[in-house]
C-alpha cells in the first residue's frame, strides 16, 4: 500500500501545481477582459482573437482546475445527509461513487473528446471569426481536464481505501479536508462567539 500512497502524493502534488496555475489563469482572464473593455470603449478598437482568448483561459480554469477542486474538497456533496453519516460509511460511499461514476465517466470523456482535438489539431481548424485563434488548445483541455480529474480520482480512491484498512486519517473529515470556504466560515463563527462573551 505504501507504493499506492506514494503515487496518491505525487498526484496530490501534481494537481496542487495545476491548481495554482489555475489561479493565475483567473488574473490572466481578468487582465485581458478589462484591457479589452478599456480599449474598445476609449478607442473603438476590438480583437476577436482577445475575446477569444478570454475564453480559452475561462474553459482553462474550469477544465484543468477540477482536479484540484476534488483534491480540496470543494465539490458539491449533500452535507446535511454526509454530516448524519459515520466517518467509514462516507468513504465507503466515495470508493463506490469513484470506482463506478467518477472513473468510467472520465474515461468516456476522454475516450469521445481525444479524436475531437485530434481532428482538429490535424486540420489546423481555426474559429470562423476574423481574426481568431487556432481551435485545437481549447479541445485538448477537454480530455487534458478529464485526464486530470481522473488521476485525482485514482488518488482519492488510493486514500479512502487506506482509511478504510487503518492506514491513514480520513481524508474527508478534520481539519485539512474542509473547504476554505468551511474554514473562513468557522473562522468568523469563533471571532463572533468571542466577542459575544466579551460583552456579558
């Protein structure tokens, strides 16, 4: 187990890297949309190939970042159902939801979008707008994001299923699998409990 371990880390690793690239993608989007706004309204000037890439950047973030977001925990789960569940109950249900939704969705993904980027990276496909950019980078993120949410899903199963033997902590309980929204939140309900007993 302790091989698998390691390759969950070195995923985690990966996906980490990946998410703080994301990050910089989001500035990037934003930059490039306020100088676009700014040069078309004080110039009446305009680029497709810059409201194009504003695109290229946004589908980036979502796609390459979902790795990222599962690795934190900050995807959707029902949490006043999850909350009533006992620590070893929850995983079992995320081995199950990774090995029979997660993993064969993601390899269908891939397996349906590859010949998709592949035609058009083959073609030299390039958007029908004047001046546009070259499509294929924008199809690859698909199976690129899907390739990466899958790794990571590879890394959680690894995880989970160490748990489940007594290995590790669990990975989806305490204080490292809450969201930073879950962390903010609780930050400020202990600043407002402390000043609420600082004025009795």
């Amino acid at each position: 187990m302790n091989p698998l371990l390691s390759l969950s880390r070195l995923i985690d690793m990966i996906s980490t890297g990946i998410g703080k690239l994301t990050m910089w993608l989001i500035l990037a989007t934003t930059l490039i949309s306020a100088g676009n706004a700014i040069v078309r309204k004080a110039f009446d000037m305009s680029s497709n190939a810059l409201l194009e890439i504003q695109w290229y950047l946004f589908a980036a973030v979502f796609m390459l970042g979902a790795g990222y977001g599962f690795l934190k925990n900050s995807h959707v789960r029902i949490d006043f159902i999850s909350s009533r569940l006992s620590d070893r109950t929850r995983n079992w249900i995320d081995v199950l939801g990774i090995v029979l939704v997660l993993l064969p969705f993601c390899t269908l993904l891939i397996t349906l979008s590859w010949p998709f980027f592949l035609g058009a990276y083959q073609s030299g496909e390039m958007s029908q707008n004047a001046g546009g950019l070259i499509r294929w980078p924008v199809y690859l993120l698909v199976p690129l994001g899907f390739t990466m949410l899958m790794l990571q899903g590879i890394s959680e199963l690894i995880k989970r299923i160490a748990y489940l033997r007594g290995l590790i902590d669990d990975p989806i309980g305490g204080e490292s699998a809450k969201s930073d929204e879950q962390k903010h939140l609780e930050e400020l309900e202990r600043i407002a409990a402390a000043r609420l007993a600082g004025e009795k």
